[in-house]
C-alpha cells in the first residue's frame, strides 16, 4: 500500500510539474488571444491542458493541435487521423479527421478563429470574461463530448489559478484590431459633401413658439368652429362633419323640390 501511495504520489507530481511547465511556456499566447478576441485567456489554456493533456497527448506531438479541432467539410489546411469518438456504419470506431499545424502558435489562433466564426458558439462573448459561463456554455453547446466538461475546466482554472491570466494586460506587441466600419467608409467614400450631424439638445415640446394674438385675431379666433379657448377633440370633429354632411344632403333635397330646379328637370 505505501508503495502504491509512493507511485500514486509521483505520478500526480509528475503531472503537475508538466502542467505547471506548459502553463509557462504558452500563457502568453492565451493572453494574447484573449485581447485579440475577448475570449478568457483562462478558457483557452484551461482547454488547451485538456484537449492536449499538457502537450503530451499524440495529436498534440504528431499534428501541433492543442484543441481537439476536427477538420470539418469546410477545412483546406493540413490533417491528421487518429481514433477518437467517430464510429462508422457498423459501429465501429474509425479515424477521425484532425486539424494540424506548422507550429503551437497556429493551433492557439486557429482556436480563436473556430470560436469567434462558428455561428453556434456566438452566444459565448456574452458572457465577457466569466470563466464559469465560458466552461458551461462550452459544454451546452457541445465542444467536447464529456459530460463533465465544464466541471473540468473549471476544476483545472482554479485549482492552477488560471483566472489571474484574464487580469493580464494586454502585450505591447499586440496591435489593435483594425476598425471594419472605418475601412467600409474608406473603400465606400463619403458622398456628403459634409457628415451628418445628430441634432443637439433637441425637444419637441421645447420647439412649440407660443402664438401672440391682437384683439382682431382673437375674435377671429373665437369666431372660428373650433375656438382655440378650448382642446378639440376627435370625437367633436367627427360630430361636426357629420352635422355638416347631415346639411349638406338637407340643403339638396330643398334644391330638388325648388320650382327653378324642377322647371329644368321637367325640360
């Protein structure tokens, strides 16, 4: 037993000290990636230990892919296959199609543009840059086939104090990403001889002048139908227009009885 405990013990040093080792060497690339795509730089590496077992899984050291990225119909860089979880007809599993790269550098960003333009994962740069929302968004949506996916990754960010990485400044090498709305104008051009403008401190209710009247005006206002000493409301327009039609038809019919009117009528 104290053997067992002894081998047991070792092994989990061992892994430590290649997990520690390889959160050394690619932090940065996480951090990296994460001002260039508000992805938490905690998420990718916690993904990367993962889905390469600290580097040392066979399609880390045969393909550079750190990420468990599979080819895909639309994919037209390198690949490599290998067993994994894809079955064929009969049930049998079969090698699956993996993405490979030149370099680890190419995997990390390769990351990054598999999340930022697959439609389904959108939903996940809602949650800024919460660690706990990322890994259990990740696993709803279905990036790995694990059940306890999100429980994993969680599990590795906090036990290796991944979180600390998504407080690192950005590195003075990174550029900022370029304005897309700013290059669709320059290629566009700006057909108004000046930009328009929003307009300022505007309100409606400010805008409305209040009418000065003289003593003719006002009588003339008074005298009107609809006197500006009292609101008018829609049901009143209705009833006068109705009165007026109600005239209107009176006023003919007075006309076709007239003697003038029926004198023509009759020639």
């Amino acid at each position: 037993m104290l053997a067992l405990a002894c081998t047991y013990a070792s092994f989990a040093n061992t892994e430590m000290t290649a997990r520690q080792s390889y959160i050394e060497k690619y932090k940065h690339l996480a951090i990296e990636q994460m001002h260039l795509t508000d992805i938490p730089a905690s998420i990718i590496l916690a993904q990367a230990i993962i889905e390469s077992g600290n580097g040392e899984s066979e399609l880390a050291l045969s393909s550079n892919n750190h990420f468990g990225i599979k080819c895909k119909a639309y994919w037209e860089g390198k690949t490599f296959y290998f067993e994994d979880d894809d079955f064929d007809d009969n049930g049998d599993l079969t090698e699956s199609c993996f993405r490979a790269y030149d370099n680890v550098e190419e995997s990390f960003r390769n990351h990054s543009e598999f999340l930022t333009t697959t439609k389904w994962y959108a939903e996940l740069f809602d949650y800024g840059i919460n660690y706990e929302k990322w890994a259990h968004g990740l696993k709803k949506i279905g990036y790995a086939s694990s059940p306890t996916y999100a429980e994993k990754l969680i599990n590795v960010i906090e036990s290796n104090e991944l979180y600390k990485l998504d407080d690192e400044e950005a590195p003075d090498h990174i550029e900022e990403l370029p304005q897309v709305i700013t290059e669709q104008n320059d290629e566009i051009g700006d057909p108004l001889k000046e930009p328009m403008k929003p307009v300022v401190n505007y309100h409606p209710k400010k805008s409305i002048k209040k009418i000065v009247t003289t003593n003719h005006t006002q009588d003339k206002f008074n005298s009107s139908p609809y006197p500006l000493i009292a609101p008018v409301t829609r049901e009143e327009v209705l009833a006068k227009e109705q009165n007026e039609a109600i005239e209107c038809s009176s006023s003919f019919k007075v006309l076709t009885q007239h003697p003038t009117f029926r004198r023509f009528e009759m020639r």
